[in-house]
DNA sequence: TCATATT
C-alpha cells in the first residue's frame, strides 16, 4: 500500500495505540476497511454487530445517501487493532448476505484524486471478458474493480457494457483521451468510454422503483425468491460469485476452523411440506417476535465456533440483526449453542428449514425457533 | 445509457 508516502516518512508508533504521523494525522492504514456490495435494507446497526463480532471497533459508518437516505451499500469498520482488521478481512470477505457477496478490504486513504475515476464502458465486442477489458485498460493505471454487465435470461452473456474503477482519477482520464472511439484489437466496432453515472444522481423514476422493491421485499416476503435463495444453500462455499472477486465462503471458513469439508449432499432439500410442519410445528410454543425480530435457537455447534459461523450461515436467507455464541466464562470455548435474530419471519423459517439437519464440519446442527422457557408450566 | 468503492 501506499498510505505511508501520504502520513510522511516519519511516523511514530504509540505502544498500543495508533501510529500518530509528524502532521498529527493517525494512520489508520492496517485497522480502517471499506465494505462493499452491503445488502440494501442492512442497518448501520446490523453493520456494526456484524462487524463487531470480530473485535473492537474504533469507529464505523454504513455511508447513505444525503438527500434520500439511502444506504448506498458500502461503509467503513475502523479497528482498534490492526490484528482484527486482518481477521475481518479473512473471515467476512466474501461472505454471502441475501443476494449480495460483500467485499471488506483495507480502505485507501481519503483523498480528492480518488473519487469520481469510475469509467462506463460501452459498445464492447461480446467475446471480451473482464480479464480482456482489465488487460486493455490496466496500461492507463491501476485498476480497483472492474465488471462486465451480462444479460440476467441467458445467464452470462455479455451485454457489451461494463465498469472500470481506477485509483486515481487522472487514471481514469487518460484512459478516456486514450481508449474512447478505439477499436481493440480485433474488434468491429469501436467502444465508448466515460465517466460512470454517480450513484447519488440517480433519476426520479429509478429511486421509486427501488423504494417500491424494498418495500415490495418487506412486506410480501421472500415467496418469488425462493428459487433464488435456495440455489444458494448447496452453494455455500463455492459456486459462481455474482459480484466478483471474492472467494468461497462456508467451505473456506470450515476448512480453516475444522479441516472439514461440508457436504452439499446431506443439505435437505426444499420441500413445502418440510415449511409447512415445520412452521404450524413452530406456531404451538412460539414466543412471538421479541423486540427487534425472531430469535433462533442454533443447537450443536462446536466448541472452537464464533459469530461469523453464525453470520455465514443465516446472512444468505435474510435480515440478520444479531448472531450470538454462547460461550464457557472460564475456558471461552462455545456450549454447543447460539442464537440468532433475524427481522421477518419468512425469512427466519426459511432458514430454520434450510438449515436444521444441516452439516456442519463433522456435526448435525439443530435448528428452531427459540421457545420460552418461562410458561413452560 | 449504468452496478455501485472513499466517510
């Protein structure tokens, strides 16, 4: 990284505090992350229990937008210590959040020669892939993300369109004056090349829609869905990430906390009358949502478990609010037991169904809706 | 003629 040249040379490390540069500015290069691809209707508050389960957190923000509110699906975690940035970055990059795969990475320094260097790229030959267009583009600097749009009915082919992020600006510049009417090699046509639209100067017409699907989402629930989140269950871990880069998830995070590869095989499959007995089932001794949503009882975890087990395996069916461990107060190892919150029902039924029985490492989770212990008289 | 990456 480079965010020691703009701290200056001279940086003076604090025993077990942040590194104070000779200009009186912190350098929060090792604990400040960016996340990226946020879920829409994620909360600042979800943001940060996510986040929090990994460690101290100095600071965080879900950026939104000024005038709408809207998130705009990325925000920032600032560590207090530089060791759970790492471990944030290696355990919740790439985790699956309802239809998103969220990106945390170390965030650059703040400055004006970063922003507004996203370029749309349009008129591109079919046959180019994202590695073709970065290979093109990467002569003009270097690259931070770049994605091919590709057509949602025919499943992945290219519509001839796409994004290049550049880390500076002027970057993004000389790749206009150098590439815009140009004919890649090869090609018929020549493509176009622009500055991107900002995601705040978004039409009238196209915020409607988007507060109209969110609502849509709340309240209808997950029914028309469904096709979708259950194609991610066996999926967990590997399949094609739709947002990019990121790396398999569930199977990653079994293979470094258990050694132990899941087994799609064993995940039960959809089956309406699995839903249904097991919601009337449910239904006998619910508790009713308590507070902010519906709190699941997760039976079986294993001792070295933590948060972001929990995380992985709820994030992808919808809301979560709060995942918790519980754990030995003398030894701090897990008791076999967790819980979850997550906001809508469907959603919170979905997962139980999905994820009771389930294969975790070399145990079968159990999974319900948590009953009350008080009138159990 | 466009999904979202700099507080």
């Amino acid at each position: 990284m480079e965010t020691q040249v703009s701290n200056g040379p001279s940086g003076t490390s604090l025993p077990n505090g942040p590194v104070i540069s000779t200009n009186g500015s912190t350098d929060d290069s090792k604990t400040n992350l960016i996340v990226n691809y946020l879920p829409q209707n994620m909360t600042q508050e979800e943001f940060k229990s996510l986040f929090g389960s990994i460690g101290e957190i100095e600071s965080c923000k879900l950026v939104r937008d000024k005038i709408t509110g809207q998130s705009l699906g990325y925000g920032f975690v600032n560590y207090v210590d530089p060791n759970d940035a790492d471990k944030a970055i290696n355990t919740l990059n790439g985790l699956k959040l309802q239809t998103k795969t969220i990106k945390v990475s170390y965030a650059r320094p703040s400055s004006a020669s970063i922003r507004d260097a996203n370029l749309y790229v349009s008129g591109l030959p079919k046959t180019m892939s994202q590695k073709d267009m970065e290979q093109l583009f990467s002569q003009y600097g270097r690259i931070i993300t770049s994605r091919i749009l590709v057509d949602q009915v025919t499943a992945g082919i290219s519509r001839g369109v796409g994004f290049i992020r550049f880390d500076k600006r002027n970057e993004a510049e000389e790749a206009i004056k150098g590439l815009n009417g140009q004919k890649p090699l090869g090609a018929a046509e020549p493509i176009t090349v622009k500055f991107a639209n900002n995601p705040s100067q978004k039409t009238g017409q196209a915020l409607l829609t988007q507060l109209y699907q969110t609502a849509a989402r709340r309240y209808t629930g997950p029914l028309h869905h469904q096709t979708q989140r259950f194609s991610m269950i066996p999926s967990l871990g590997k399949g094609p990430d739709p947002n990019n880069s990121s790396k398999p998830i569930l199977d990653n995070l079994l293979n470094a906390s258990y050694g132990i590869k899941s087994s799609p095989t064993l995940f039960p499959r959809f089956s309406p009358i699995t839903i249904d007995s097991m919601t009337s089932l449910a239904g006998v001794n619910l508790t009713g949502p308590t507070g902010a949503g519906w709190c699941i009882f997760v039976y079986n975890l294993s001792p070295e478990a933590d948060e972001s087990v929990l995380w992985q395996l709820f994030g992808p069916f919808g809301a979560v609010t709060n995942v918790k461990v519980i754990r030995d107060f003398t030894t701090n190892k897990c008791k076999g037991f967790g819980f979850v919150t997550m906001t809508n029902y469907d959603e919170a039924a979905m997962a139980i169904a999905s994820l009771n029985g389930y294969r975790l490492g070399d145990r079968v989770l159990q999974v319900s809706f948590k009953t009350s212990k008080q009138h159990k008289a």
